[in-house]
C-alpha cells in the first residue's frame, strides 16, 4: 500500500538561494507526523511546495502514489491535500458558517449553483455546523469573520480544512494566535479524525509538538537534520543546539 504524502529530494531557489535541500519526507496513513526548525528553516517553503503554491526546481511529489508535482493547487484540494496558512485566508466579510458552507457546497459540486445561497440545503448546514461545533464555534456562526478575535479566526481555518474531507492534512502553526485555554481543542479535533488521514504539523509550540507527534522531522537551513519519535528528537544533542535550546517552548512566528 503506497503511503499517503511522500516528498521526494525536493529542492527550490529564490535566485542564489537555496532554500529547500534535498528535502524527502513521508507520511503514511494515519501519520501524525510533525516538522519542526529555527526561525528562517523553510518550514513553509516546504509546505508551498507540498500544495503547490510553489513548484520545485527538482524533486517529485506524490499524493497516494501519484506523482502531483505538476497538478496545481486547486486540483490538489480536490484529490485531498488540504492545508491551513500562517496568516488566515478566510473571507473576512462573510459569516462564519457561510465560508465553511462555501466549502462543502465547493467539495461536493453544489458551488456553480448561483440560485441557492449557501446554507439553505439542509445537509450543507448540518454537516457545517457539526465542524462548528467541534470547535466550539457554533455561537460564532453568524458573525462576521472580521468581528471574530485572531485565535477563533485560526479555530475557523481548521474547521474549514476538515470541511474538505482531507486525506493528508497539513497544519500550518495552527496554536499561533490562539488562547492556550482553546489550543487543547486542536489537538482534541486531529484526535478524533479518521485515523486513515495523515497529518503534518508545523508548530514552534513544543508543548503542542511533543503531545501530537509520534514522528518528528527536524529541518535547518533547509535540509532535514534528523527525524525520529519525540522522545529521540528530545534528547538528540544536534538538535539541542541549534533549536531547542534557542526557542525554548515557544518560538517565533516564521518559518
């Protein structure tokens, strides 16, 4: 059985820089996978170029076992590769249940239908507000996005990534913004998921890190370090120096 995400020597240069080194990742089904690094390591880079934001200057990408290196964001969505951003990209003006209805009604082919506004098929609404709710957002749903604080915005991206129904998942910084009293309900939602769906997440919380992952990769200068179970990654003296012992629990905010 082919594993659900593998990056495969992957490389990417903005002009004389490389940024992304001879990176190769997998995730099985079911992975609960973990990348980590300083500040400037090219976490995000590595996720653009997993969605296809960004397209590698070499190195392949293959989602259940086809090769997507050339298949565009969209169509990557669609075949189950779904993310969140480090900055929010919600539609600000909309209500909360209207851009996860917008979602489902996106996945499941009711999008193109311009004479029935989003929410009035009932299964539309019910299966948004049972993502709301296991965010605890179901009070938010018809407010505003933009009148919602920064932390519940990031609860919204994620019930919108799970709208979609993934098989690989990635979580970009998904804790950044949000209150530590709600960070649990993250890690309590990616629990819960279907255990077939693969997730990676790219966290500077390492208190978040170390509770999720059953398998961490250590990225620096663009190349991995290392990779191994939280408690190898913990005690690994390399990576001691040149992440742990400078981000301490909580880092910055770039990756």
């Amino acid at each position: 059985m082919s594993a659900a995400l593998q990056v495969e020597r992957l490389n990417r240069t903005f002009g004389a820089l490389l940024v992304t080194r001879d990176v190769s990742l997998t995730l099985d089904r079911g992975a609960r996978h973990a990348l980590i690094g300083p500040n400037g390591a090219g976490k995000t880079t590595l996720v653009n170029l997993i969605t296809g934001a960004l397209k590698p200057n070499s190195g392949c990408v293959l989602l259940n076992g086809e090769d997507i290196t050339k298949v565009n964001q969209a169509e990557r969505a669609r075949r189950g590769l779904a993310r969140t951003f480090q900055i929010n990209q919600l539609f600000r003006g909309l209500t909360v249940l209207e851009n996860i209805g917008m979602c489902i009604s996106e996945r499941d082919g009711y999008a193109n239908n311009l004479w029935r506004a989003v929410g009035t098929k009932r299964v539309i609404l019910d299966e948004a507000l049972d993502h709301l709710d296991s965010l605890r957002l179901v009070d938010d749903a018809l407010k505003l996005v933009r009148e919602l604080p920064y932390g519940r915005q990031r609860l919204v991206e994620i019930a919108i990534a799970l709208a979609q129904k993934p098989r690989v998942l990635l979580l970009d910084e998904p804790a950044a913004g949000v209150p530590s009293s709600e960070s649990h309900l993250i890690l309590d939602v990616v629990a819960a998921l279907d255990p077939n769906i693969a997730v990676l997440i790219i966290e500077h919380d390492m208190d978040v890190v170390f509770r999720f992952a059953k398998e961490i990769t250590v990225l620096v200068q663009g190349a991995v370090l290392t990779q191994g179970t939280p408690d190898v990654i913990m005690n690994n003296e390399q990576v001691k120096a040149v992440y742990l012992g400078q981000e301490g629990h909580r880092g910055g905010r770039h990756g």
